[in-house]
C-alpha cells in the first residue's frame, strides 16, 4: 500500500490520569550498555546513522541439535543433588532450539521439564537479549521466566526492564511492572511505563495496561489501555491524536487506523473543534493486481460558524468533501481512469483543510478508458471538475465534456516522410445562468475537431530540415438554450498549417580553464503561414491565448484548445550554442537568443472577427492588445542554462521588447545541491502587467499591476539528526512578504520532531490585494519511535516548499 501507519494505537486517553490509576513501577538499576549487546559506532559508522550506535547479536555459543527440541548443554561442573536433580554449576550454557540460557548454576529436575537458574543469567532468542538475576525455562516448549529483568529486541532497537519477564508457550512475552523505550542506552528522553505489557513478535505488536507515557521523569499521557506496532507492520488501532490550538478554538482529531486486509486499510477520524462542530471524516484504500483506489471523504453537521469572518458564512449549513480515485487495466494495452470529487462550497478546505494552509483548487471527476495499440491510440473520457473559489461566478465554472474520443496515429516511411492524423469529438456541456456569461460563452454543443498532418523530415547530425503542412478542421453543433442571437449554430472552418523548420549543428573543441568541451554553435530557422478565417461566431469552450516564450517562438500555433486558430505568416531566427563536457555529452552550458519577424498583423483574437484589428489607444482601446497584434517583430527572447558546478546550477531567461525598450517577463533560478542533502534555491520573477492575454482584465487571476517577487528558500542538513528549514516570497512591487516559513527537523533514534512557523498572504481567489488576507501558524509533530506521533506530518509541505529537499523519514 501507499502510505503506512505505524501510529500507536489507543483504546481511550485520560490525560487527567497521569498519576491516579497508573500502577506503581519499581524502577531497576539500569545494566551498562555492553551488558545490553551495545556497540557504539567507531570509524564504521553509517553517514545516516541516527543512532549514536547498535545492538548487535553474538554468535551463539553452543550449535544447535540436529533435533528439535533436544537440549544440549555445557557446564564447568555437574553433580546430582539429594533430591535427584541434577546440578551444573560454574559457566552453564544450555541450547534448545533457538533458545540458549547462560548461567553460573542451573538446577534441572529428576521430571527434566524445566531447569532453574541463578543469575546473573541470560537468555537469547534470535535478536533477543534477556538478562535477569533469576529464571526458569521450560525443557520441552519456549516457556520461561525472568526475575529482574532486562530486555533487548536488536532489530528493533528496542530496549526496558521488568520485575518478571514470561515467555509464553505461545512465543509471546508478558512483562510485570516493565517499561521500555528505543533510546539509545543511556537515555530515557522517553519510555512508556505499565504494570502489564504483552510483546507478540508473531503478530508485530504490544498491549499494555494502565500505561504512562513519560519524558525524563515527568508522566505526559496515561491509557488504561494501549496497543502500539513494535515492526512496520500495519495494525488496528487508534492514532496518536492530533491536536490544534488558536486563540479562540480548540482543533482534536482522533484516528482509528482498520487493518483490513493486507490489501485493504481504512481510517476513520472524529475531528472536534470547538468553534465549529463534530467532524467526521474518513478514508478507504485498497490494492489489487489490475486494480487500486482510494474514497475520502469528511461531513460536519450545521457548522458553528468559527470566529467570524469569511468563515462565519457558512454558519447553519452542512459541511462536506468526497474524493474518489480508481485506476485499473484490462490489459497490457488497455487502462482506466475514475475520478469523482465534490466539496459542499468553495471554502471547505480553507476553512477544514491542511493545516499548512495548502488545499486543493478543484475537484475532479473523470471516467476515461485507454487503448495504445502499435499505430493507434483510442481513448474516450468524461471528464470536468469543481472549481474550489468562493464566490465562484457563473462565467468562472468549467465545461464539462461529455463524452470526449479521441483517435491518434502516426505513420512512417523509409526517407523521412511521415504522416500523423488526430481526432477530437467533445460534447461542451455547463450547469450556468447562460444570460449571465458573454454570448461565446454562452453555447454548450458538439465540436468535431481534425487534423491530420503530413511532412519530412530530414536529420543528420549537423543539422535537419522539416517541412510540414496541418490541415485543422472543426465542425459545431451548438445550442444557446434561450439567449436570444443571430449566430449559426452550426459552424465549419477549415484552416492549412504550413510551416518549414531547419538547423545546422557546429562543432569544435575547446579548452576554458584547463578543461576540455566541445562546443556547438546551432542557428535555427523558422517560417510558419497561418491563414485568418472568421471565427467571430465560435464558442469558447477550451481555449486561451498563449504568451509569448522561447517555444512559441517554433510554434505555428498561438492559441491552446480548438476553439481559435491564430493567423500567422512570420519567420522566427535563433541560434543556441553548448558547451559538453565530455562522451556522453553531459551539458553544462546552454545559452540561446532568438527573435520573430512578422510579415502581417495578427488579427485573430479571442473576438475572432479575421477583418478587424484591436482598436488602438487613440481610439479608446488597449495599448497592449493592439500593439501586440501589429507589431512587426517579437520581443527578443534570452534563455541561459549553466550547470556551474556539480553541486550549483542557474537558469535565466529574458524576454525584452526592443521596440519599446522594456523588458516584459524574466526569471532568474540560482539553485545548490549538494551530496550532504543541503538545497538553496535563489529565485526572482518580473513579468508586465497584462503579459498573458489568456488572463483578461476580469478574470480572478488578473493582476493590476506589474509583478516582481524575489523566492528565497534553503533546507541544510547540520547533522544526519538535524534540518533547518526556511522560505521567504518576497512581493516587491506591493512591499509585502506573500510567504515565511521557519522550520526544524529533528531526527534522534529515539525520537522525532517537526516544528513549523508559518506566515502567509490568502487572496481569497483573486488578484485584488484589497481582498488579501494575512495567515499565520505555528505547526508541531513529535514522533515516538516504536510509538508512533502528535502533530500533523510535515515532510510533503516541507518538499513543496524548499524544491529539491527530501525530507529524512521517520
């Protein structure tokens, strides 16, 4: 399975019990570390070890028998007492099986079924230490008994005492007045002290009754009750809760992990918080051999409103989410996808959500069956999604395409030539007030949408050649329901692609700073002719304008989706040179600068209307959408890849209209890696106001202002034990922090901590800054190894955050 839970599990907490009720211990005199199969590392310790040392399991001292069950032993004496036993003093070694009992005496019966030892005394099992001052051990089964007992489980790391141990015929061990802990020895930073504990090695976990969690000497937690993993088996059970405090509320979930089946596992969590309500969420997976998937979900009754604000809106009403994911395959070729996801509105997940502050932005729902073939691939989906945003306008909701089929194939002949066909039919399909959306908006309808394609394609290592012609059909079926229009609907338009790309390769050795490349010098050519047609009269259901990059620059198409198809007729130049640094080519510099020139003006827009440009600023309309559409040559485009170092890389790209000398979007990534697992990240963004056109003036994403933010972010490892964590976004523009995170990670053997300050900007999904709010919170997990922890996880929030950090496991 995914995920593995390996929390402690928990009949009832009574933290008001810390004292009362606990059954007194009787603490014993702790054994020096050698005593325990201690060693401590030397020069051979493991650079990620965490422990400051190992439990290690000597060879047994005597073989075992060819029988089992038959009991050899070893001894310096041996004499029958008066009562017929027999007696074996000075240094006794007994072995049965993979059980063997030292001892400087040992008395065995005339019945021979058990023999008695004085201590000190040890017994070993596989990775299993016991020493005690006096025990006796069954002759004929695994029974035994330890007084004044001290236990090691190597493998586990796994280490406490008991005033009488018992190995039960069974193979599992009952401890009386016992605490244990996975501390290194000499450390008690935790233990878990009960007057009752049951160790079961065949099943993986311990029960214990009337147990104390303490730290040092101070008791945190008390359970009449306590069953806990000692392996990473998963096992049923409740999780150690998770607790949230602000200044007015209380935040208490308590999971129950259900061991289903090995293939199957559920968690149910009762959340309690106290401005709101009981919540009840929950979680089902399960795995099979063509099969796997997972159901989530969470339902508040009548939410209490929180402490005001915009939470406070949904005081009264139900609260819910469900989320379904399955993924199976019929066959090697043929797979399926199911996606369902529903929230009650768009704020639950700010309001219920991670406590990170990080929930999704939609939910999906999906049904898609796949087919890859030799030559073709076939695929049929129905496929939408909630948008999570609150409001969220009419204008703002999604299509839904049901169905959509799609049929691709490629085909290839000797001497480069080669032909592909692709195939779209989609019914558009949305749940909106249709008066209440601009009128290309308004439609729902079919669209069949083709383009097959034919060209050659030429490839030498110096260069290559690559004619090609599309032809892009589309085809409507359109219904505006009661939206009073004279538009057709239905439509046709059928628009020829050509387009001509071509490139040389250079090459030449050269030596920079005593170190040999080869160096290639790679100018490109490319022309592309895209005809206007009208397409005033066509909907929008799937598409955006592009803005403007490197890539475009090769690209005949400036619109994503089908719904548009820009006219073009423009020729792009760029030359590219890399430095490569040895055989196999490994690149550390690429350095590129390219530009287009454009014979027509553009008059193709979202508007669609082939024979009417954007009316210009003289005449009331927008500087950029006109300038954009006439200009006579693109901004010049800069992009900049160096591995400096094996440990340091930087990446830059530049876009900068020369007409108007400004530069309209930049980035500059400075990044550090190394082996040790530090990461810096060193980031700064400008881009104009407006610079997307897919992104219009009054859409929720549209800022009124030019961006520049600087991103700064590190995660340095100080030790195998310790992760400092830290982010700053820092909005230059508004003079305003948008994100600051703190972090720490510590590691022990014993024990783990996670300790988060968090202090962000929400903007309520908008680009207004009048509508952001600010956010903040301090975050904690502790870990119990062998336990299990408190806290939400914070090793994925810490990933997203510092890119290229991978947190340590606990």
């Amino acid at each position: 399975m995914g995920k593995r839970h390996a929390g402690a599990a928990l009949a009832g907490l009574i933290t008001s019990g810390l004292t009362f009720g606990a059954s007194q211990t009787m603490a014993l005199e702790p054994l020096p570390a050698w005593q325990l199969d201690w060693h401590p590392w030397a020069e051979d310790r493991p650079a990620e070890a965490l422990c400051r040392g190992t439990y290690v399991m000597p060879v047994y001292r005597l073989p075992a028998t060819d029988e089992p069950g038959q009991v050899r032993s070893e001894s310096d004496s041996a004499y029958y007492g008066d009562e017929g036993e027999t007696i074996l003093g000075g240094e006794v070694i007994l072995r049965r099986g993979d059980s063997q009992l030292e001892s400087p005496r040992v008395s065995v019966p005339p019945e021979r079924d058990w023999a008695y030892a004085k201590g000190p005394l040890a017994l070993r099992d596989i990775n299993l230490l016991v020493r005690g001052e006096a025990g006796e051990v069954s002759l004929n089964s695994d029974a035994a008994s330890i007084d004044t007992a001290h236990f090691v489980v190597h493998d586990q790391h796994l280490r406490g005492d008991a005033l009488q141990l018992e190995r039960l015929e069974d193979g599992r061990f009952r401890l009386t007045s016992a605490s244990f802990t996975t501390c290194d020895p000499g450390s008690n930073l935790w233990q878990l002290v009960t007057s009752d504990l049951v160790l079961d090695r065949e099943s993986g976990f311990g029960t214990a009754r009337h147990a104390r969690l303490k730290m040092g000497n101070v008791p945190v937690f008390y359970w009449p009750w306590v069953r806990f993993p000692i392996d990473d088996r998963r096992h049923t059970g409740f999780l150690w809760p998770v607790l949230g405090f602000s200044s007015d509320s209380l935040d208490y979930a308590q999971p129950f992990y259900w061991n289903i089946a090995p293939n199957q596992d559920a968690t149910i969590t009762p959340r309690w918080i106290s401005d709101r309500g009981l919540l009840l969420a929950g979680e089902y997976r399960y795995l099979f051999p063509s099969d796997a998937g997972q159901i989530e979900g969470a339902y508040l009754t009548s939410d209490g409103g929180g402490s005001g604000g915009s939470g406070s809106r949904y005081e009264g009403e139900d609260r819910w989410y469900v989320d379904y994911l399955h993924r199976g395959r019929f066959d090697a070729r043929t797979s399926y996808d199911l996606r369902y996801g529903a929230a009650s509105d768009g704020r639950y997940f700010d309001d219920f959500g991670s406590p990170f502050g990080n929930g999704p932005n939609n939910m999906q729902r999906l049904a898609r069956l796949d087919y890859r073939g030799d030559l073709w691939h076939l695929e049929a989906r129905a496929q939408g999604f909630q948008k999570l945003e609150d409001p969220l306008r009419d204008r703002d909701k999604p299509f839904y395409r049901l169905p959509s089929l799609n049929a691709n194939a490629r085909w290839t002949q000797p001497g480069g030539w080669y032909q592909q066909w692709r195939s779209n039919a989609t019914y558009f399909w949305r749940d909106v007030d249709r008066n209440q959306v601009p009128l290309r908006e308004a439609a729902i309808g079919t669209r069949l949408h083709l383009s097959p394609v034919t060209g050659w394609r030429f490839d030498e290592t110096w260069g290559h050649l690559e004619p090609r012609v599309e032809w892009l059909y589309t085809a409507y079926d359109l219904d505006y329901g009661e939206r009073q229009t004279e538009r057709d609907t239905s439509l046709q338009r059928a628009v020829p692609v050509a387009s001509v790309d071509g490139g040389l390769i250079f090459e030449r050795e050269l030596e920079l700073g005593g170190r040999e490349y080869r160096q290639t010098l790679e100018p490109r050519i490319n022309y592309a002719y895209v005809p206007a047609r009208d397409q005033s009269e066509f909907p929008d259901f799937d598409t955006g304008e592009r803005a403007f990059s490197w890539n475009q620059l090769w690209s005949p198409y400036r619109f994503s989706g089908a719904d548009r198809v820009g006219d073009l007729n423009r020729v792009s130049l760029g030359v590219d040179t890399r430095l490569l640094e040895d055989a196999r080519g490994r690149e550390r510099l690429a350095f590129g600068v390219g530009q287009a020139f454009y014979f027509d003006d553009r008059y193709i827009d979202m508007e669609g209307d082939a024979d009417t440009l954007p009316r210009p600023p003289e005449e009331g309309g927008n500087f950029e959408r006109w300038y954009n559409a006439t200009r006579d040559r693109s901004s010049l485009v800069t992009r900049l890849d160096w591995q400096i170092s094996d440990t340091w890389s930087s990446r830059w790209q530049w876009i900068y209209d020369d007409k108007q000398q400004r530069t309209e979007r930049t980035s500059l990534d400075l990044s550090y890696r190394s082996q040790a697992g530090h990461v810096l990240n060193l980031g700064y963004r400008w881009e104009l106001q407006g610079f997307d056109p897919s992104v219009e003036p009054d859409d929720d994403e549209f800022r009124d202002y030019n961006r520049e933010e600087f991103d700064l972010s590190i995660a340095w490892r100080l030790s195998p034990r310790v992760d400092l964590i830290g982010r700053a976004v820092y909005d230059s523009t508004n003079e305003r922090m948008l994100d600051q995170v703190a972090g720490v990670q510590w590691n022990d053997c014993c024990y783990g901590l996670q300790l988060v300050w968090r202090e962000w900007v929400d903007d309520n999904d908008t680009a207004r800054v009048a509508d952001d709010t600010d956010e903040s919170g301090i975050f904690l997990r502790f870990v119990f190894k062998g336990l299990g922890g408190v806290g939400g996880h914070a090793g994925d929030y810490f990933e997203r955050a510092v890119p290229g950090y991978r947190t340590t496991a606990f």
